[in-house]
C-alpha cells in the first residue's frame, strides 16, 4: 500500500552541503597534524603539506561566502593537481552548492572516479543521487561511503543521511527514512537539530500510519543459537548504520536457520532500512508465520505491519457522475426546491466552472430522506443520510441541459438514482449517462457514512449516534465484509479457519489503529470477542518495561498501576507518536497521581486530553481547565485561550469568540508568543491579511481551504458542514474519513504544535 506523503514533505530534496572544515580556529594557520578536508585518513603533514596554503585560502573564501570565485581558484588548482582528493573534494562540493544537476553530477564522478576509497566521494555521490530521485543508487552510495570509514565520520556522511532520509520520505519508504533521520539525530552537533525535527514531524503526522511511527529495533542473540559469535557481529555492524553489510551477515545466518524469529526480525528491519520495503514486508509475513505459536500478539503486529506496506488488490468501485438530460429547468429547478429531500449546498457556484464548461445554475445535496426538525429526540433509524451530490447545469453551445448526480457506486447508488428520478419526474430525461471519474477502495465505502443532522441536534445526541453506527458499521457490515488477506473470505468466515487466524487479527489490529488516529469510541475487545480473537486487554506489570512495549501495545498499559517513573515514561511516549487513546489514559493518570502533583505542568496535560478528545464540548472544557491551571501555576493562559479562540471561529460561536479576542487584546495580546500564536490563527480564519492589517467583521463561514493539514494535527469538532460526496471521498489507501455527523478533523492550533 502507498502511504500518503506528510504535507510537509518537500516536492524533491534540494542538493543541501552545509559543509564546514575546522581543522583550527578560525583566522589561525592551519595544523599540519590536523586531517585535510577531503575524506582522507591520513593527516594534512603526510598527505598534502603543500596545499596548506591553497586550504587556508579556500577555507576564508568559503568563510566569506565567496564561493564562486572560490570555484574559480579550485579550478586552477585542479590544473596543478588534476588528481589530488583536495581539489577533486573541493570541486564536488561547490558544484553541488553552485552548478546545475549536471556539471555537479560530472563534478562526484570525478572525485569518485579518482578516489574509489575514499568516504567522502561516495556520500557526495550518496547525496546527489538522493537529489535526483535514485533511490537505490543513493543508499548504495551511503552503505559504501559507511563501510569505507575507518575512523572519523566525514561531515558529507551526516549531509547523506538528510538527503537520503528525505528521499525516501518523499518515495513513502517511512520506516527507512526514520532510520537515517535516527542516525543522522545521533551524529548532530548541538546547533543543529534537523534531524530531530523531521523526526517530530514523523511521528505526529496524521498521515503516517500508526505501524509507521515505530523504531526499528534488532533482536538480540537467542540463548540456544549456536553461531552466537556471528549474530553478535552482525549486530553491532547493523547497529552502526552498516545495514548493508548487517543484512548480509544475517542472510547468510538464514540460510542455516531459515525459521529463526530473531534473524528474520533482524533482517526485516535491515531490509526496511535499506528502504527495501516489499521485500520487508514478506520477511515479516515470514517471521509472523514462525513467531506466531510463541507469541501470537507479536507475530500479529508483524503480519499487519507487512501489510500495511503490501500492495493488496483489494475490491474497488467506481465514483460516477451520472448525467441526465433536462426537459424543463424551471419546473425542475421547483421540484428540487420543494422536495426535502434535496439539500441545497450555500456555495460558489462560479467556483465550479471551468474554462470550457460554465459554473452550475445549483447544486444540492440528495438525501435519502428528510431532516426531522428538530433533533432532540433524533434517533438511528429517522436520520438523513447523504446519497451523493447534485448538479444542475444549463444548456450549452454543445451539450443539452442536464442534471449531474455525483456518488460512489456502492449499495446505495441504485437508491440514489431512484431517488432522483421520482423527484424530477417528467422534468428529466430518465435515460442516464454515467462517466466515471474515479476509484475507491469498496471497504473504505463500507466504512464511511454521511448524514445532515438538524442545526439543533445537541451534542450528546450525536455522539451517541455516531457511537451506535460505528458500532453497526464494524459489527456488522465489517465482519460480513470479503477481503482478499482473507482469502476472499469475511472476518466472521475467517474466525472459523486457524489458517487464518493470523490476518484475521492482523486486520482487526489495523482497523483497531486506524481507530485511535481517528478517535473512534468503539471496544474492540467486543470486535475480538465476536471472531474468536485475543482480547487484547490491559498490560501486566510483570516484566513489563515501558520503555520497549510496542506503540500498538501504549494504549493498554495499566495506567494507575504504573510506577511515577513508568507513567511518565508511558505518556512522553504516546504524546510522541500522537496516540490519542494511550494519552487520554495515561494523562487522566497523571492528573491523579499524588506524588506527581508538583513536577507536572497540569495546564499541558488538560491541553494534551484536548487534542485528544473526540467530543467538542470536551475538548472546550479540557482547553478551560488548561487556562485555569496556567494561572494558578502562576503563567499566563494566553495561549490555551488562542487554542480555545480557534475552536470557537471552527464551530461558529462568535459572541464567546468575541469576549475571548477582548481578553486577549486587552491582557495578553503583548506577550511575543501569545500575539504570535493569535495572529496565525486570525490569518487562517481570514480576519487578517499576511502583512498584518484587519480584514474586518468575524468569520461567518469556514475557514478558507488550507494547502495541507497544519503542523502536529488537530483537535475534531462535531458539526462542520460537510463537503459533497465527490469532494468528501479520501485517497485510495486512506483511513476511512469522516462524513456530516462524525467528528471532522479540523486544523486547529495548540500549544506546542508550531
């Protein structure tokens, strides 16, 4: 399965050196014991004494950031020494800085060329070719430049590893890019903190898988293996970034002991590493199948790892527009008035023209039946669902009039069109037309809803609801549902055959995760109690180390009886990988726990339980109680109360939006991270423009539409109008996504995210 890149990611990795050689202070003469800067481990007095004063030069220059008449004296340096590592070092790395792709890509040959073993000309080589795309070239490139090291990593290596991280981030190899940026992470000097940050960025992007957000960990030496000796070298060369060489080692233990977990672990991860990532998820599939009688729940995580990055064939529909020609438009332009059953949509409709097709003259949504009034007293079986979207278009130079119904064609679309037809009566042409305009996974159909509530449905009632069709959904329609892990058969066949047993749970563990991403209030020990599963309950203390359980396993851990140490451990964690279901049990903890009173900081606990939260009304009441914490700790609340500012522009409530802009204002709007904070959310809700004047009124709509979801997710708020069916649907591989009535991911700002 492709995984969705993060929004963050770049669109291609821009050649980055940020090359610096310290042989000696600056403005001091260079120490001939000191090592040349090229790769070399042999030291500047035996290696190159008469450049000694070409390097000084060449290091003010660089100094100077004069780096193109730098490349000028390189260049008549090279002439002197066509052959010489210094010049050749030289040479590559301006020309990466300064040069198009390919004077720079003639610029690492050359040095390559020339020096075959030296470190440098192969992570100069690693980091172009990860600039370009050639993703197995640049690993190459990087293992060679590694195995070649003697001693001393060279500067290049540490740039290689960004490069080649990134690289594979952008190609959705995430497990391999996690390796280099923990690599690279471990080699930082204290100013630069990069790699930490994309790791940050790793782990709290929404788009990331859960299976995804896990470091690669080796396997010590089994007690009973004989080869002992071996396995311990392999592990420490894997252990120090030699993936390559590591990989190597394991595969040739494999082939004397084909089934061992522990060797087919370790060379899962190597081979993740080495963004090797269909050949990884058969060797997991292999080490689940072998683990599975010794320890079922890891062989499980396993087997749902391998695939989540396996390419499944699993059923698709299509998404259609359906077009039917228009006899009459006024009287069919009444009837869609009239009927309750069509929505009309408060939109744009300029917006929805193209340059060879004018916009629509409506648009609706089409319901399967009628709102009730009020929703008080709203039940499952009276709610209105969304059948899909409605266009109606004029007549054009070459096209007739007609109406265009939008939808994926799942069991409901044959309701739909019937639907439409007894609505436009004679007003239509009965005859339709279908284009299709896309494919979606029939599962992620399955599992997604959309309804239109009344403007007064009370928040209890709609997350009662939401919990009863989720439940419905999974327990019901999941289970009957075919799938090809399976072997074709539903959940509820499966449970009935210990071949697959294995998937079966695999594919509840997913389903599971792709729950606590979404904040779904659902039991899955109910889901595994229905197929014959383990229960998955909570963790046992015994031999338990927090610090090693999986990240699939956080959200079990016996919170109250945790040690302080454990517990805080148990939540830094969760707070990490932005697992919403182990923080809420882990933070409610820690608000409790006596001895933790005076070294936790209560206000970032309720605002952490406020992202986390998938009802609206608690988030609010969560962001309140962070502000009442600040202040009774002594700090401003300024930035709970921009977080709470944001919820209130999402949900609409603007006379409490406006009391909270009179208080920020008027007490906190001058302290710098407070106004910043303020000013980034009064942009993105479109009171303020990017040079900093008053747009002017209160935002009586949506935000305007982002270019990508904001840094570090966001909290969920009930009641967002939903988007149109055609417009609602998510990426094939995508989480289900939330329609009209569930929760709708919003991106809302707090504390910590920036």
């Amino acid at each position: 399965m492709e995984t969705p890149l993060p929004y963050w990611a770049d669109d291609k990795y821009a050649i980055a050196i940020h090359y610096e050689y310290s042989p000696t202070e600056v403005g001091m003469t260079i120490d001939a014991y000191a090592y040349p800067p090229c790769g070399t481990n042999k030291k500047i007095k035996f290696y190159c004494p008469d450049m000694v004063a070409d390097i000084e030069k060449i290091e003010r220059m660089l100094q100077g950031e004069q780096r193109v008449a730098c490349l000028d004296f390189v260049r008549k340096m090279l002439e002197k020494h066509p052959d010489h590592s210094v010049p050749l070092f030289y040479n590559a790395i301006l020309n990466l800085q300064l040069s198009d792709e390919h004077k720079a890509e003639e610029a690492v040959n050359l040095f390559r060329e020339k020096h075959p073993d030296n470190p440098a000309a192969h992570a100069l080589k690693a980091t172009l070719e990860a600039s370009l795309g050639k993703g197995d070239e640049a690993i190459d490139e990087l293992q060679t430049a590694l195995e070649q090291t003697e001693e001393r990593l060279h500067p290049s290596l540490y740039d290689a590893f960004g490069a080649v991280g990134q690289m594979l981030l952008m190609t959705g190899k995430v497990l391999g890019a996690r390796s280099h940026f923990t690599l690279q992470s471990n080699l930082a000097p204290d100013d630069d903190n990069m790699p930490m940050q994309m790791l940050m960025r790793l782990n709290n992007s929404p788009e990331i898988p859960i299976f995804l957000k896990q470091d690669l960990s080796l396997a010590e030496c089994p007690a009973d293996f004989p080869r002992k000796e071996e396995f311990n070298t392999a592990l420490q060369d894997s252990a120090q970034g030699l993936w390559r060489k590591g990989l190597k080692q394991f595969e040739e233990l494999r082939s004397g002991a084909p089934r061992n977990p522990a060797i087919l672990e370790n060379i899962a991860a190597l081979q993740f590493s080495l963004g090797q990532d269909d050949i990884a998820a058969k060797t997991l599939h292999t080490y689940a199948v072998a683990e599975q009688r010794n320890d079922f729940e890891a062989a499980t995580e396993a087997e749902a790892l391998a695939k989540a990055l396996s390419d499944q064939d699993e059923e698709q529909i299509d998404v259609v527009n359906a077009s039917m020609p228009i006899h009459e438009m006024e009287p069919l332009l009444e009837k869609l008035r009239v009927d309750q059953r069509c929505e009309h949509l408060p939109i744009d409709l300029s917006q929805l023209g193209t340059e060879g097709s004018p916009p629509p003259r409506a648009a609706y949504l089409l319901l399967d039946k009628p709102r009730t009034e009020s929703g008080a007293e709203l039940t499952a079986e009276n709610v209105s669902s969304v059948l899909g979207e409605l266009l109606v278009f004029g007549k054009e130079t070459d096209r007739s009039a007609r109406i265009e119904f939008t939808s994926a064609k799942g069991p409901l679309f044959d309701e739909a069109i019937s639907t439409l037809k007894e609505i436009c009566g004679d007003a239509i042409d009965p005859t339709v037309s279908e284009d299709v305009q896309g494919r979606i996974f029939a599962l992620q159909d399955l599992m997604n809803w959309q309804w239109r509530l009344p403007d007064d449905t009370p928040n209890e009632v709609r997350n009662r609801l939401m919990t009863e069709k989720r439940r419905e959904v999974i327990l019901e329609k999941w289970v009957n549902f075919p799938l090809l892990t399976l072997s074709g058969k539903t959940p509820l066949e499966a449970s009935k055959d210990t071949e697959l047993r294995l998937p079966l749970a695999a594919e509840v563990l997913t389903l599971e995760m792709v729950g606590q991403q979404e904040k779904w209030k659902f039991d899955f020990a109910e889901l595994r109690e229905k197929l014959s599963l383990p229960t998955a309950g909570t963790l046992s203390t015994e031999n338990l180390d927090v610090l090693n359980v999986p990240i699939t396993r956080l959200h079990r851990l016996p919170a109250a009886e945790l040690s302080d140490e454990d517990l805080i451990q148990g939540y830094g964690r969760s707070v990490i990988r932005g697992l919403n279901k182990a923080v809420e049990n882990l933070a409610n903890e820690l608000l409790v726990r006596q001895s933790l009173m005076d070294q936790i900081d209560r206000s970032q606990l309720y605002g952490e339980l406020a992202r986390t939260a998938s009802d609206g009304d608690q988030a609010l009441a969560y962001l309140k109680k962070a502000q009442e914490e600040a202040v009774q700790q002594g700090r401003s609340p300024g930035m709970w109360m921009v977080a709470e500012l944001s919820m209130r522009f999402e949900r609409r409530e603007m006379q409490e939006a406006q009391l909270l802009m009179q208080t920020l204002m008027s007490k906190y709007a001058q302290e710098p991270q407070t106004a910043q904070a303020l000013f980034g959310v009064l942009q993105r809700f479109g009171l303020i423009t990017p040079d900093g004047q008053m747009a002017g009124g209160m935002p009586g709509g949506p935000p305007p539409a982002q270019s990508g979801p904001e840094p570090g997710g966001g909290l969920w708020t009930p009641g967002a109008p939903a988007g149109p069916p055609s417009q609602a649907a998510p990426p094939q591989g995508a989480p289900p996504a939330a329609g009209e009535g569930e929760e709708k991911k919003s991106g809302l700002w707090l504390p910590g995210m920036d």
